[in-house]
C-alpha cells in the first residue's frame, strides 16, 4: 500500500490533480478511451467514480474483515492501473498485460477468494459503471 501512496503523492505534484486511486482509474479509462475503444461519455469520470466509491463504501461497512480487505486491494490494484500508460492499459485490459500489476492482481484475486460468497453481493453493487464497460478489473483478463 506504501507503494500506491508514493506513487499517488508524486502523480499529484505532477498533475495537481486529487489522488484517489479509484478516481484516478476512472479517469485512466476515460483518457484512454481511444486505446480502450470504447466511447465514454463526457460524464464517465464523475459517474465511475460515485459507483467505485459506492461499491468501497459498502464492502468497508460490512462486518466482515475480508471484505475490508478485499477493499484494500481492489483500491491498490486501482493506484497500479492509473499510472499505465494508455498502451499499457489497453494491453491490460485486453489480456495482454505482460507482468504490468501483477502483484496487485495476485493479492486482489486472493483477496476475493479468501471473502468468498460473503462479499460478492456487497461488492456487486458498484458493478457496472467505472469497470469498463462491463469488464471487471482484476479478474483474471489480464487485473
């Protein structure tokens, strides 16, 4: 997590732009729209980001500590896919990441396994918008 947080403060002294990792994802997809083919309205950020943070809000509130851990991950995995370029992006969100987030994968994927049925309707809330037109991050296509 230290990791996303160095990276995060030094993407905001070079952007002066807010440092959340979902809204940063968010707004990955929407700068990549071109490499990502897909054509997201001018809105996508602001709506991405309320369902991102909708779906953290609710896995954090739950009782469950996988779920909050769950949460955690889904937010680091976020902060690695920010800082890709578009290509990068485009590559992962197609499959064909190479090694790009890897780590942050692995720990996301254990994560949902460890939480299980527990969380899945929790986190299925969020769904939809800020994943990609439906392609969920992180599940094996590439995060």
């Amino acid at each position: 997590m230290r990791k996303i947080l160095l990276a995060c403060a030094g993407i905001a002294v070079v952007t002066s732009s807010s440092c959340s990792p979902l809204e940063g994802l968010c707004q990955k997809e929407y700068d990549c729209r071109d490499e990502l083919g897909i054509p997201f309205e001018d809105d996508y950020p602001a709506v991405c980001k309320a369902a991102g943070e909708g779906a953290q809000a609710a896995l954090r509130a739950s009782a469950e500590q996988d779920c909050e851990d769950l949460a955690n991950a889904e937010v680091a995995l976020a902060g690695c896919l920010q800082i890709l370029s578009c290509e990068d992006f485009a590559n992962f969100r197609s499959g064909n990441s190479g090694a790009h987030c890897q780590e942050f994968v692995d720990e996301r994927n254990a994560k949902a396994d460890a939480a299980g049925a527990q969380c899945d309707a929790i986190g299925d809330a969020g769904e939809g918008e800020g994943e990609g037109e439906g392609e969920g991050e992180g599940e094996g296509e590439g995060p």
